[in-house]
C-alpha cells in the first residue's frame, strides 16, 4: 500500500510539474485553473498561538475550523540566503531564534515566490520589482482585495499589491496601492483622525494614507486609482469607514472599487487602552470599529460578482503585534478574531461559491515571541518543549515567551478545495519535520498558484 501511494503521488507530482493534464476523453491537454483564491495570514502566529486561542475557546486544541481543512502542513519562512534545518530546530533550543524573516519579506515570498530580504516589498534583492499572484489575477480578470486588522499600507497587505525598496516608506507605499495599483478593494487601518481607541484626536498621522493629499482626495471622492477593470479609465474609490459601513457592504450592491479605513489609528483593538497583560476581554472592546469577519464578508460581497472569479489577502495583523509585546491575552483575542474571520470565509464559500471553484489557504507570514509552555528552555539534559498548560475553556492557559522578536520556527499552513492536494505533493520536496512532518517552503504558495493561473 505504502508502494502505491509513492507511486501515485510521483505520478501526480510529475504530472504537475510537467504543466499539463490529461483528462479522460479529451485528446487535449488542459492546465489547471481554479476561479477564487483565498490567503488569510495570521501574522506572527505559530502552532501555540493556535493552541492558546483554542484553549481560551473550547477547552481543547485541534478545534478550528481550519483544522479540519483535508490539507494540514507546515511552511518555512526564512528570508533570501538562509534556511530552515528540521534537526537542528529540534536538537537546539535556540536554533529558531536566528535566520528568521520579517514580515515583508515573507509577504514578498507568499505573494511572488521570490525570495527577498528584511524590509523588500514586492522587490527582488537587487530591488527589481517582482509580478504577485494579486498582479497575475488581474491580468486574468479577476477581481481582487487586500484585508488586514493594521494599516493597510504595513507590510503583509503592501507585499501582495505594491514595490517598493522599504517597507517604513508607508506614505509612498499607500500612493502606490491607492493611484497606480490595479486592485480594487483595499481595507485596513490608519485613521489619521481617530486615536487607538477608535476617539477623534488633533494629533493626526497621514503616512499609513499616504499624506494629508491624499487624505484629502480620499474624504471629498476625489481618489481616482489605475484603471481595474481593463477599459481603459481610471477608476475613483469609494471610501468607508463606521462599523455601519462595513456591517452594509457584507450584503446587498456594492460599488466598483471601495476603500475602507476603521475609525482607528493602526489596530483594530490590540492597541486599545486598560490592561494589556490581563486575560482575554477584560479591557472592553472599541464598539465603533468592525471585526476582521465583518471586514471580510464586506471585502468578498464586494469581490463575488466578477463572473472570472477573485483573489483577496486577509490578515490577522495584529496577533503579531501583541506577540511582540508577549501580551497573552490580547494574543489571544486576536488570534479569536482571526479565527473568526476563517469561518466567516468558510461560510461565504458555502452560501456563495463551492470547493471545486474556491482554494483557501489559512497560514502565517512567521512566529513571533517564542510561544511555548511553561518549563520550556535549555537544560543540562537538552532542550525542552513543554506544551501549553489547559486551565479550560474562559480561562488563559499557561504560557511563556522567549522572545520579543520573530524566530524560524516552522508556522501552520492548511487548505481546502480544488487542487490543495498539490500542496501535500510539494511537501514531498523536503525531508519531514521530526515534530512538524511535512512541510513546504513559504515561496511555494505563490509558485503553485502561478502554476495554476498559467495560460492555457
């Protein structure tokens, strides 16, 4: 049985590679093609991030929705001219803590297959602008959106839309996404009004909208973009920001292009001001500001009516922001509503498309702080992993931080609909974790969907 399932699974994987397939019945061959695309990254999550949110939520690990998704791997994540050695992340405590990328770099490689350093945005190491998988959707028709719960010009979104040499050039990198790039949907925060309690301030920060001008352009409706649709005309935006707004786009008309910025400085509620080391939802939540899954219900009733299908990137922004901080309840939070996010996702593809139209990635850019159980260290005897500690469901568990920073840690990648299996295929390509198993490399979710949108 063993036998078969390699050779089946080398019979697929050179079938793939080859660029073609044969199907029963038809002289020709067709390469294959899926209609909708779905990336949703929780930034600076790693496999306890999941487990601590599930924990607080069910009592229990294993309980996500994605969980259950049919593919369930790893990925690897470092950044160009470093790597990722599954023994010696097992054999050395402190292994993870060196070579590892940050969250450009990593947008960079997810949304081109192209290896780049800390900092690039949609550049090559010789700063040499790179096609994304959101470009290539366009070319093919398809509608396409960026979402995130922190500015929309920082990092993860501006890796899958803009180019630029650093990612700290936000004004630079919002005028890039704002006039010149062909997406249609952008939504994020950087309110230059509002406070990070989602208040009215004098103080006011333009960068993450690209500057008072474009404010300015953005508030009177006067924003107009590259052309999105391929006729030929600039196309104008239209610009949201109540929790109303967002909570109306989720059903009903929607317009051709729509930008929505929360009444909120740069996150969604992780900066939001009480306790930020207290357990999960003791600091109430900022009323006036949607949730991530109504940022994306909105984001794809805006999509789902291209008849060519559509490409978004949603992101759990923040979870990395407060695992910087090491924050465990507010990394719990986050990583809630990011779970929440996924089965609002789930649910469209159920009610408005199908698995055989739709791949859903559920992933993260990286690990941030070293989340581990407590006892977890370097001891006389080798190194020690300890899991999270169950204080049951409502209670946080028990956990530690190792780092401020991002480490090399192997994150979660699952998939579900048509043609993920390739993505088990290409694990095949690395020897196995001896803790993780199968992985991929981060460069391979945009390779293999290159290879999908490839043309006929």
């Amino acid at each position: 049985m063993k036998n078969l399932k390699s050779i089946l699974i080398i019979f697929v994987l050179l079938a793939f590679s080859s660029g073609s397939f044969l199907f029963a019945g038809e002289e020709k061959t067709k390469k294959p093609k899926i209609k909708n695309v779905i990336i949703m990254i929780a930034d600076g999550g790693g496999f306890n991030h999941v487990n601590a949110a599930s924990l607080y939520q069910y009592g229990c690990t294993s309980k996500q929705i994605y969980e259950k998704f049919p593919v369930s791997l790893a990925v690897s994540t470092y950044q160009v001219g470093q790597g990722y050695d599954p023994d010696d992340a097992w054999s050395f405590f402190n292994y993870v803590t060196a070579e590892y990328t940050d969250s450009s770099a990593a947008a960079t490689a997810m949304a081109s297959g192209i290896k780049s350093y800390d900092g690039a945005i949609g550049v090559s190491v010789d700063g040499s602008a790179v096609m994304n998988i959101l470009e290539r959707a366009e070319e093919l028709g398809k509608a396409t959106g960026v979402v995130t719960s922190v500015p929309f010009s920082h990092a993860t979104p501006a890796g899958f839309v803009a180019h630029n040499p650093s990612r700290d050039n936000y004004a630079e990198i919002a005028n890039e996404m704002i006039y010149h790039s062909p997406v249609d949907l952008i939504m994020g925060c950087g309110h230059p009004e509002y406070n990070s309690n989602g208040s009215p301030t004098t103080s006011r920060d333009y960068q993450y909208v690209g500057g008072s001008a474009t404010w300015t352009d953005l508030k009177d409706g006067s924003a107009t973009g590259a052309d999105a649709d391929g006729d030929g005309v600039a196309d104008n935006w239209t610009v949201i920001s109540s929790r109303a707004d967002f909570q109306n786009f989720a059903t009903g008309p929607t317009p051709k292009r729509l930008i929505g910025i929360p009444c909120v400085r740069r996150t969604l509620q992780q900066e939001r001001s009480g306790n930020a080391y207290a357990p999960p939802f003791t600091a109430p939540f900022i009323e006036t500001v949607p949730t991530l899954a109504e940022m994306s219900k909105a984001a794809l009733n805006t999509l789902d009516d291209d008849p060519d299908g559509l490409f978004l990137m949603i992101e759990g922004g923040a979870v990395d922001w407060a695992a910087h901080s090491n924050q465990p309840g507010r990394v719990i939070e986050e990583q809630i509503s990011f779970n929440q996010a996924v089965e609002a996702v789930v649910d469209w593809v159920g009610k408005k498309s199908n698995w055989h139209d739709t791949l859903l990635i559920v992933t993260a850019d990286h690990e941030t702080g070293y989340l581990t159980g407590l006892g977890s260290g370097p001891t006389e005897d080798g190194p020690v992993w300890n899991p999270l500690i169950n204080n049951g469901a409502g209670s946080q568990p028990g956990m530690e931080w190792h780092s401020g920073g991002h480490t090399n840690s192997l994150v979660p990648f699952y998939a579900k609909g048509m043609w993920s299996f390739l993505f088990k295929i290409r694990s095949y390509n690395h020897p196995p974790d001896p803790v993780r198993g199968r992985y991929i490399d981060n460069t391979d979710i945009a390779d293999i969907i290159f290879t999908l949108w490839k043309e006929k």
